[in-house]
C-alpha cells in the first residue's frame, strides 16, 4: 500500500500516493527551471 502524502495547491488540500507526488514534485522543478532563465540547470 502506498503512503497518502497530502498537498495543498490554490488552497485546497488534497491527498495524493507518493508516487504522485513525486511525478508532481519533478514536474513543478522543471517549470520552475524553465520559467527561472538559468539554462544552465535544464536537463534537455
């Protein structure tokens, strides 16, 4: 059984796996490389 990690996004809480939440986690990462400017991080 997976943990139910609970995140809170505009406000509301919601319940997520963990798998999710690192899928999620990697991809706000990525926006926040590509919107930062710094070419220098991204993983393309």
């Amino acid at each position: 059984m997976q943990r139910i990690i609970q995140i809170n996004i505009a406000g509301s809480i919601l319940p997520i796996e963990e798998d999710a939440y690192i899928i999620l986690k990697e991809y706000i990462t990525s926006l926040q490389r590509q919107f930062s400017g710094d070419d220098s991080k991204r993983n393309n």
